[in-house]
C-alpha cells in the first residue's frame, strides 16, 4: 500500500477512475491522496498580465476539485486538493517530488499504433519517464 498517492486532474475526461484506484491502493488509516491541477500559464507572458484571468481560472478548478472529492470525502478518505501553475508535466514532477509521493496515477489516452509518434509527446509519458516514483498510467 502506499501512504502518499498523487492524482493529477486536467478535467478533460473523467478522472473519477484514477481516484477511485488511488483510494484503493492508499494505506489504511494513514494514507494520503493529492489531487493536483496545474494551470498553464501562457508562454512569454506575466502572472500579473493576466492575473484576472488566472484567478477565475483558479476558482473555478477548485470547485471542480471540490466536486471530484465530495462523494469520497462523505466515506472518510482523505483528499488534498492542490492547484498551481506551470508548465504541466514539470509542476506535476516538482510537486511529487517536494511532497514525497509513493504513486503518481494519471490518466493516459491509448496510442494508435499506425501513428505511434503522436503519444511520445504526452504529459503523461514525459511523466512516467521522469518521475522519481512509480507511474500508473491508467486508460
């Protein structure tokens, strides 16, 4: 079982089955889940030009996060909702690591394997590939 498990969340598909495996997988009274979205900030660009902006961005993936959690908060597991920014597959590292994360599981799509190049560049793969901990990369 393992005590810190990271969950990251872009909201595009269902993310409910990463998180139910998490909880499954998490140490029995003592294990943590973080579910983590990252904000994209925009490249040659500053926080504060588009400060507005990312804070309704922000407020707004909270309440999805909080939406996410709510059904397993009623059954007593301990979810940490966390948003940064960043680039992705960077933050989704930084974060794992300064957290001392047992598992990163992260949805993946399936790769087409008459355009098999396509799937190399994916948040996910770059995270399975780099990550200091284990991956489960879940379709």
């Amino acid at each position: 079982m393992f005590k810190n498990i990271l969950v990251p969340t872009d909201f595009a598909d269902d993310d409910s089955h990463a998180l139910e495996i998490a909880v499954k997988l998490r140490s029995p009274g003592k294990g943590k889940i973080h579910l983590l979205h990252v904000i994209e900030v925009i490249a040659n660009t500053t926080f504060e030009e588009f400060k507005d902006f990312y804070e309704k961005l922000e407020e707004r993936s909270f309440k999805d996060l909080d939406k996410m959690t709510a059904l397993f908060h009623e059954r007593g597991v301990d979810i940490a909702p966390t948003v940064i920014y960043g680039e992705r597959a960077h933050e989704i590292l930084r974060y794992a690591h300064e957290n001392e994360i047992d598992l990163i599981i992260m949805k993946s799509h399936r790769i087409d394997v008459e355009d098999r190049a396509q799937g190399w560049g994916t948040i996910s793969y770059k995270v399975g590939i780099l990550a200091r901990c284990p991956v489960m990369l879940v379709k």
